[in-house]
C-alpha cells in the first residue's frame, strides 16, 4: 500500500498547481482579453484575478506561494521585462491581497481550512475583497513611486478583476457541476 505523500511534498504539490493554473490562466486572458487591456497589466477583464482567488482559497499560503512564483515570473519575462523592482512589486500586490483576504475571510467570516462552510455569501465577499485588495496594494505602490492620475486604473482594475474572478468562479461552478456525483 502506498503512503500519502508527506506534508512537505503536498505543500509543493499544492505550489506547483497554482503555478500551472494560475500561468494557464495568464495564457487564456492574453490570448482572449488582451484587447480589452486599458494599460499594461490593467484589463477591464482580468481572469488570473479568479485563479489567485481560488488558489488562495484551496491551498492557503501554498497557493500565495505559487501566485508569487508564477506572477513574478510573468511580470518579469512578460509584463516589465527588465524592471525587478516593478515585477517584484505587482507580483507582491497581486499575491498579498488574496491571502489577506482568506485570512480575513478566516477570522471575521469564520471560514474553515476545508472550506467546508464556504457558503455562496462568503465566497462573494471574498471576490469583492480580493478584488478590491489587489488593485489596492497595485495602486498604493504606484503612488509611493510619484505615478498619477490612479483613480482611473484602479476602478478599471477593481472591474477587470471583479469580472475576471466571477467568470472563473462560475466556470469552475459549471464545470463541478458535470463531474460525476459521488456514489
């Protein structure tokens, strides 16, 4: 009989698929929302916003983890190729504010690990904090860096994510919905 794999190596199981989803996911919305972009990184339809949501949600800080890998990856190679400081940065903000979130969504909305009383409630109020934490966290650090005129990019970016997070929440929704119910 085959042991379950030890708490370390589930730990990299659980990174390795945020990693795998969330960049699959990057690779669906430029090849489908890159068009609906308003500046770089910032669409008004942003669907890696629902992966760092739903990772967060199921794996905890092993899924952050992995949305730090392969967001800064992503920024560093793709978005701002050559500028560490600012792919760091985003992916940072784009990692931090999901996990905020779950923790929040832990000790105020008394959401378990298992996510067994994840009602619909719950989880639409974590798409709207992850939604507004993330462009948040994005918006403060460009103030601190003298960018301006923010107010735009961050509504822009509260929808894209807001869209992005729902589209992924009920495709996951749908797609659950055709597995097989348990015997």
């Amino acid at each position: 009989m085959k042991a379950p794999p030890s708490p370390f190596r589930m730990h990299c199981y659980m990174v390795a698929a945020t990693i795998l989803l969330h960049g699959a996911m990057m690779l669906v919305n430029e090849l489908f929302f890159r068009r609906t972009e308003f500046l770089q990184g910032i669409g008004w339809i942003y669907l890696p916003a629902g992966t760092r949501l739903l990772c967060t949600l199921m794996f905890g800080e092993a899924g952050a983890l992995g949305l730090l890998i392969s967001g800064w990856a992503a920024c560093y190679w793709y978005y701002f190729p050559g500028d560490a400081l600012r792919a760091t940065s985003g992916t940072i903000a784009g990692a931090l504010g999901p996990y905020l979130i779950y923790l929040l969504a832990q000790s105020r909305l008394g959401l378990r690990s298992s996510l067994s009383n994840l009602t619909p409630r719950k989880l639409l109020i974590c798409a709207l904090g992850c939604s507004v934490a993330s462009p948040l966290l994005h918006h403060l650090w460009f103030a601190i860096h003298g960018e301006a005129n923010l107010l735009p990019g961050l509504l822009v970016m509260f929808i894209g994510d807001l869209a992005g997070t729902l589209i992924v929440l009920y495709t996951a929704k749908w797609l659950l919905s055709r597995l097989p119910r348990p015997a």
